[in-house]
C-alpha cells in the first residue's frame, strides 16, 4: 500500500514539475530554411522566418549577424536575444541575389602569360 502511495506521488510530482528549457541549436543564416528559423530562434515564428528567407533571397547572404536586424520586423533586440545562437556562413564567391545585383566572383583561371618578344 505505501509503495503504491509513494509511486503515485512521485507520478504526480513529475506532471507539476514544469520540463526545463531546452537549448536552442546554433543557426545559420544564410544557409537555414523557415521551418529551422521559426523553431530554433526565440520571438521567431512562421512569418518573420519567411521574411529572414525572402531577404536573403532577394539581397543575397546576410554578411554580419548584425545585418538580421535588416529584415522587416526583425530588431535589434531579437537579434541580441539570439546572437549566442546565430551562426554565419562563408559564401562562397560568385552566388549572386535574385535582384540581379552582382557579388564579386573569385577568378579560377590562371593569369594570362605574358608574350615575350
């Protein structure tokens, strides 16, 4: 009887014990989908993440993690509250915006040779 009692208690001592917060992982903002934004990011829900997607589409990579703050209805202080958690990748050379805006490209051939007389 009294080992039923103390599984009972315990039981429901585990239903009022609020679950602990779990960390959230880092993200990468240039590289990130909505759905990742949206559940990963604190104050960011389905629309802000959309917006964090439709701006770096459209300008091209974020190149601080200050530049988040960039976004429509994205502050400084949402930033803040989640820059331990933003990440920021290297790009490589030559990805473009759709705006037509061209990013430097990095030049793979060789220098051309002289022509010696």
């Amino acid at each position: 009887m009294s080992l039923r009692i103390a599984t009972l208690s315990l039981l429901l001592a585990a239903t009022l014990i609020p679950a602990l917060p779990v960390a959230a992982a880092p993200v990468d903002i240039n590289s990130a989908d909505a759905a990742t934004l949206a559940r990963e990011l604190k104050g960011v829900g389905e629309t802000k993440a959309a917006a964090i997607v439709e701006y770096r589409r459209t300008h091209g990579p974020f190149k601080t993690i200050d530049d988040l703050a960039l976004v429509k209805g994205i502050g400084q202080k949402l930033v803040d509250r989640n820059r331990s958690d933003l990440r920021l990748s290297r790009v490589a050379a030559g990805v473009a915006p759709i705006s037509g805006k061209s990013a430097p490209v990095a030049s793979s051939a060789p220098a051309a040779a002289s022509s010696r007389k």
